[in-house]
C-alpha cells in the first residue's frame, strides 16, 4: 500500500509516532527501521502503549507491514535511536529507512 510506505517512511524521517493495529491489538510506536528482510516488508519498532499479545504493551516489536491494518501518522515526537537489544541485529536484504544516523 502507498500510503502506508508513505506514513511509515514520514514517521522515520521525521521521528514521528505511528498508532496502528497489528494481530488485533492497538500500538503505539516509536518507527526506528524499516525495510525487506527475506522478501517479507517488515518495520522494527519500539512500542510505547497500546496493547500486546506477548506480555507488556513496552519495547522492541517487529510487524510484517502486511498485517499492519489503521495506520496512522502521529503528531508526537519520539527522540530518535534507542540502544538496540544486543545481539539481536537484523540483516535487511532492502533498508528502506533508519533512525540511526549513518556514520
């Protein structure tokens, strides 16, 4: 969908929020990368309300962009990057955007 590529990559470049639905419960989310992994379009994010099936509604979720329905464009801010989990780095076939600054 264009308009979710569209949000998602606004909310990146502009460390916007994003509230969508993911497996029937409500996020709210700090977007920090997003891109193709395996062929599969996936957003790595860090959720901060909402709810969740896997315990707390906090921290570091990964959402295949086709399960993504009510995606919203937020106007709350998030600071950007936020140390990742160690030894948890992703190898994106396709990074589409990033938080992190590139060095």
């Amino acid at each position: 969908d264009p308009d979710v590529d569209e949000a998602i990559r606004a909310a990146i470049a502009q460390k916007r929020m994003l509230s969508f639905d993911l497996n029937g419960y409500p996020r709210i989310a700090e977007p920090h990368d997003y891109g193709v992994i395996k062929g599969v379009p996936k957003l790595f994010f860090y959720q901060v309300g909402g709810k969740s099936s896997s315990g707390p509604p906090v921290g570091w979720r990964w959402a295949e962009i086709a399960k993504v329905s009510d995606l919203r464009l937020l106007d709350r801010r998030f600071p950007g990057p936020r140390p990742a989990p160690s030894g948890r780095h992703a190898h994106w076939d396709q990074l589409i955007a990033t938080v992190t600054p590139r060095s």
